[in-house]
C-alpha cells in the first residue's frame, strides 16, 4: 500500500534543521508536499526552498524582508506566487495552514512558540525539534495535545532515540531514561581554564554541526539541562527518573532501562537527517540511503559521569525543573541572552551560568494560564539577564 502525501509546514525553514528536513523531502520524491514555510532573514535560502517546493505560504521575520522576498520572487518570473506574511502573525499563519498534515517545529528561540503550540490545539502531528516550546511551556503544549489526542514526535536525536526505545516495552515498565552527552569541547579542559575560553574554542563541537546557540549549549551542557526537561513532558516520567552521561563518541544516542534490568540503546550515525526521517514518516520506518554508521570506525564505546562542578548548567536546569512554573522559562531565556553575549566577547564563558543563577534567583514562581503568560515571563527574564550581563564585567585582556 502506497502511503498518502503528507502535506507540510516548516517553521524555520532555514536553519540547519529546516534544510535538513527538506533534503530528507527531497529524497523522498512524491510522498511529502511542503504547504508552507516560515524564515527569518536568510532571503538567500529561501527563495532557494521556494523554487523547488512552491509553497503557498512563506513569512519571513519582518516587513522589509517580506518586501524584498516579493521583489525577489517576481523577478524570478515564478508562474504562482506565495502569499507572503512576516513577524509572529505570519509564523502563526505557516504554523496553522488549515491543510498541512505536520508541523515540523524548527525555529530557533521562543518566536515558534506560540505556532507550535496554535498548531497542537489544533491537532496537528508536530515533529518537534524547537527546545522552547517544552523547556518554556511544556505543561500548557502536553495539556494541549493530550486534549487534541496527537503525539509530539521528537527531532532532537535523543528524545528521538528514547522515543524508539520506548517501543521496545510499556511506559510502566520503564525503570529510567538516559541521555546521552558528548561531554563538548571542554570535558577534559581542566576547570580553571575555562575561564578563558573563546568563542572560537567553544564552537569547535568535537562530533556535531550546529548552530551557534545549541553549540555554545552543548559546551556548557546546558543542552542537556534543556533536554532532560523535555524528557520530562514528551515521556511522562518522573523528574528522578531521567539520567544524564557523558558519551563522548555520540554513538548510542539515548537508552531505556526497563524494570526487569533490560536496557534498549538506540545507535546511528551524528547525522540529524536519520531522526527527521523517523519524525516525519513515523510508525513508518522508511528506507534510506542517505546515512548509515560505520562499523569499522566504531573501535569503543565509553561513558562517564556527567560533572555538575564542571557543568553547573546541567544542575541549574534541574533545579528549575523542579520548581517548575515560570523557571524553566526564564532558565531558557536568561540562557539564551547569556550566549549571545558570550558570543559578543562581553561575558566570559563561565558567566554564562553565574547570569543564569542570578537570574533563576530573581525570578516569581508563578504558574502559567496562557502562552501569554509565557511570553511576558520569557521577555521579563531577558530584561534581568542584561541587567546581569551588564554588571558582569569582562576583563581587558578577555575583551580584546
């Protein structure tokens, strides 16, 4: 039996995930049509994605943007058209289109957020690879979903990987989730010179190829503080129940401990396109060519334990998770100010978790009603965390 056309719409399309997706689209001739997309500002690559899938609908982050996107398209002489939409208004436009089957959740930052989550009330399947929506908002998103009755189908390769596991036994019989971690760049520097690492240094990842942000996360692990909080909503589990180790060759993505003692580890090659094939053609597992592991490179497998002295992030977003309402949230956003201004050379590398701190410290544990409490909590954690990055002085010689 053929299966039926499954129609599209990508939030992000121009991120590292977004094109990924669409190569895996590509690979698959005739068995997904791409509806919509939505972008930032890389007018490049997108007019790029809009040639080759003729969507009906694209946004891209503001006014200008949609206006040159415009000129750009009709100078192309295409013979339709997208209707082109911009800011929050268009995303949620991409992330509702009335007759996309799947929303594939890619964004970067809380500027998805309130799509996806428009799109799991309405009960759209959602192959989630954006980290706000859950580490932000995950009881508002599962409440949705478990109301609209559909699965969130996970992109990040270990929520993807605990995600197969898991179809290896029932969700009572599930002793523990264990995350993997690469462990970074920095997982044998000795602590006191991480002082002074770069931004150079801390974007050098040792296995994967990502964007800024989520590298800078993975040399801090606070990637995998995000992650344990989504393992927490998309599985069901008790906080207590997720584990984190250092897996340094990024082989065994993530593992499932039943209660009989039995652990299911799912294995596969750092190429992201294997879980965006699983999210998007799932229960089906569809053949591929495109990646493989090699087994004659695979000489070792090692694990150690993930050091919350050396990674103080990892112990932050568990200390959230379990306070739970507007920290994980802050956590997120504070984080997100952080690294950026890491980035900039006006922080030092461990300031990024010291602005964290701070920030968790000041802020009110409130519950969320709305995806508008959300968001007003997210803005409010990133006005506190420039305030802390302006008391956080660089020295001279760091800055230079």
């Amino acid at each position: 039996m053929t299966p039926s056309v499954s129609k599209l719409a990508i939030l992000g399309s121009t991120g590292s995930i977004g094109r990924q997706c669409l190569s895996v689209v590509e690979s698959m001739p005739g068995r997904f049509s791409v509806l919509a997309l939505a972008a930032g500002a890389n007018l490049d690559e997108l007019v790029g994605q809009i040639e080759r899938h003729r969507p009906e609908v694209v946004s891209v982050g503001d006014a200008v943007k949609a206006d040159e996107l415009a000129g750009r398209l009709r100078a192309k002489g295409l013979s339709s058209m997208p209707a082109i939409h911009h800011g929050p208004e268009g995303m949620l436009s991409v992330g509702t289109h009335p007759q996309a089957d799947m929303v594939v959740s890619a964004a970067v930052g809380v500027v998805g957020l309130e799509a996806t989550y428009e799109a799991v009330k309405l009960g759209k399947s959602v192959a989630l690879s954006n980290k706000e929506v859950l580490v932000a908002a995950g009881e508002l998103v599962m409440a949705a979903a478990q109301k609209s009755g559909r699965e969130l189908l996970p992109v990040d390769s270990e929520h993807n990987a605990v995600h197969q596991c898991l179809r290896g036994g029932e969700r009572g019989e599930v002793r523990r989730l264990v995350l993997t971690a690469s462990g970074g760049p920095f997982r044998k520097t000795p602590i006191a010179a991480l002082q002074n690492v770069t931004p150079e240094q801390a974007l050098a990842h040792p296995n994967w190829r990502m964007g800024n942000r989520i590298t800078i996360d993975s040399a801090t692990m606070m990637n995998k503080g995000f992650e344990v909080i989504e393992a927490r909503w998309l599985f069901g589990v008790r906080p207590d129940q997720i584990d984190v180790v250092i897996h340094p060759q990024s082989t065994i993505h993530s593992m499932v401990e039943f209660v009989d003692g039995s652990v299911l580890a799912q294995l596969g090659p750092t190429d992201m396109r294997m879980p965006i094939r699983y999210a998007l053609t799932y229960p089906e597992r569809a053949a591929s060519n495109q990646v493989a592991l090699d087994w004659s490179k695979l000489r070792r497998l090692d694990f150690a334990r993930a050091s919350t002295r050396r990674f103080p992030c990892l112990r932050l977003a568990r200390e959230a998770m379990k306070k739970g309402g507007a920290l994980p949230c802050a956590l997120n956003a504070a984080d997100e100010i952080a690294v950026a201004a890491f980035l900039e050379r006006r922080l030092p590398f461990l300031g990024i978790p010291e602005v964290v701190e701070r920030v968790l410290e000041r802020t009110l544990r409130q519950k969320f009603g709305s995806m508008d409490d959300v968001l007003a909590a997210d803005t409010e954690a990133r006005r506190m965390a420039r305030e802390e990055v302006q008391r956080h002085r660089v020295p001279a010689a760091a800055a230079s």
